[in-house]
C-alpha cells in the first residue's frame, strides 16, 4: 500500500515530468507560431496557440500537485487532494476553451476565403516533430499519473495525446498545401480544433463526476468485492461505497460477523480487512467498517433487500 507520507514522493515525480513538459511546450510553441506566421498557416498557428495553453496548464498541475500532496490539517482533515481533482478541471477547460477558439478561427477563414500558406513544408516539418515529442510525453506523462493515481496529471497525459492528433491533421494539410490545395491548410486547422473540443468535453466530465462525489469505478468495487468475499469470517457485506479525493479512496462499508465474537477478534479481522485492501488497491485508502451481528433477524432484512453476498 501506498502511505499518505508517499504522496510528497508522488508529487516530485509529477513535478518532474510536468518540468519536461514545460520545456518541450516552449520549444514548440516558439516554433509553430513563428514558423506559422512566416508562411501564414492558420493550422500551424492554431497548433502553437495550443502549445501556449499546455505551457500554462503545466504550471497549473505542479502547483496542484504540491499543494494536493500536503498531509491533512485542522481544516482538511481529510488532507488536499481535491485541490487536484480541481486543477485538472482547469486543464480541461482550458483544452476545451483553446478547441472552441480554433474551430471558431477556421469556420471563420473557410467562410472569407482561405489563403494557400508559402512553404508549406516547413508547415510538415514542425508538425512531425510535434508528433514525436508530444508521442513521447504522453507515454511518459500517463505511465506516472498511473503510478501515482493523478487525476490532474493523467488530463495532461490525455492533453498530449490529442495534439499528437492535432499535429497529425496539422502534417495532413500540410502536404495538401504542397500538392496546391487551398483548402487543405483551414481543414486541417478546423480538424485540430474539433478533435480538442472532443478530448476538453471528455476531461470535463470526468473531473465533473469526481468533484461531485462519483463512484470510485467498477474495477475498484470489483476489487474491494473480492477481498471481502474472500475473508472466511466476513458472513455477508452491505452498503458498501467509495469515492476518490485526489489520490486518495475513502471508502465505507458494513459487514456482518459472528455476534459471539469479542470485541478484539473483531477488531483483528478489520486489520485484516484493511491490509487485503491495501495489497488489492495498490493505493491510500481511508477505511471506515461497520459491524454488523450475523443473526437471523439481520439476514431475513438483508435477503428481503437482494443481498447476495450472504454466506451459510
């Protein structure tokens, strides 16, 4: 099990890799926004304005991260991690607010008339690049916002795939416009910008569901079923539920057990309740269990109720 104290470990790897974010953006913002208004490719610049908006936001994410990782106080008692969940909803409508721009900036261009950028293979060039950097850093970005359970960091990673998408488009029409197309160039920027909005409104929604106390998933409860199930002195469990605050789960749940049991026996198997959980989790959980006494009265509500994980 990953310890509360982990989290200021966490937060360094996160800062880490948001560093190396931060320098790969600059360098391609700098270059698709000055090679763009060079050879006047609306694309390109779109691609540049978008580089700007994840230079911003990686700022965002290691601020997140480092005040989310502070240990519960007085007023938090159950510590910041919301301030992440909140951090990636600022990333996610900054990805969105940058996809409505551009898409708005391209119907506008198809609309006036668009005009065929001059060497368009500089427009190529810098979106292949963008390619394989931004390739790069979603894998690097989602292995460790896997690892340390990063709402904020795995919207980044899903940022930098969807400019590898982008950039795609970007390369597309920039090998149209070598083949003289004029409309290749605006296509493909409207392209990037639709493909944004779609990867913004899907971020949005999932921080949505956290910040408004969401399930914790069903790969999660499926794992938390499991260990209960598999605790020969647990006769039957209810109510359970979960729900993440940052990289945290906070879960509760009541289980039903023998009623001659005293009281320290009961208390050795929700130990053992909570170090299943810690090995089947791989991740802090703040546990809450309730005691149920397995007697006929409290199974004849519980069958009434379509419990089915009654045993005996």
């Amino acid at each position: 099990m990953k310890s509360l104290d982990s989290l200021a470990t966490e937060a360094r790897r996160i800062t880490a890799i948001m560093r190396l974010g931060i320098v790969c953006n600059s360098f391609l913002m700098a270059s698709k926004v000055v090679v763009g208004f060079a050879v006047g490719s609306l694309a390109l610049i779109a691609d540049g304005v978008n580089s700007l908006t994840d230079f911003i936001t990686d700022f965002a994410v290691i601020i997140g991260a480092k005040i989310g990782s502070k240990p519960a106080d007085e007023n938090h008692p159950y510590g910041h991690g919301k301030i992440e969940t909140f951090v990636a909803g600022i990333v996610a409508l900054g990805v969105l607010s940058v996809g409505l721009v551009i898409s708005y900036t391209a119907i506008r261009s198809l609309i006036d008339g668009p005009e065929l950028p001059k060497n368009a293979w500089a427009v190529a060039g810098v979106a292949a690049i963008t390619i394989v950097v931004k390739e790069f850093l979603f894998h690097k970005t989602r292995k460790v916002a896997d690892e340390c359970r990063s709402a904020s960091l795995k919207a980044k990673a899903w940022d930098h795939r969807s400019d590898v998408a982008g950039s795609s488009v970007v390369l597309a029409g920039g090998v149209g416009s070598m083949f003289q197309w004029p409309y290749a160039d605006v296509a493909a920027g409207l392209t990037v910008g639709v493909v944004i909005v779609g990867v913004g409104a899907r971020l949005s929604f999932d921080t949505l569901i956290e910040l408004t106390e969401g399930w914790a998933g069903k790969e999660t409860y499926d794992s938390i079923g499991k260990v209960l199930t598999g605790i020969e002195e647990i006769r039957g469990w209810h109510k359970l539920r979960a729900r993440r605050i940052g990289r945290e789960l906070l879960m509760d749940v009541h289980v039903m057990l023998d009623p001659e049991l005293t009281v320290a026996e009961s208390h050795k198997i929700v130990v053992d309740v909570e170090t299943k959980l810690a090995s089947a989790l791989d991740w802090p959980v703040n546990l809450t269990i309730h005691i149920d006494p397995d007697n006929e009265e409290i199974r004849q509500l519980r069958r009434a109720a379509g419990d089915k994980t009654l045993k005996g």
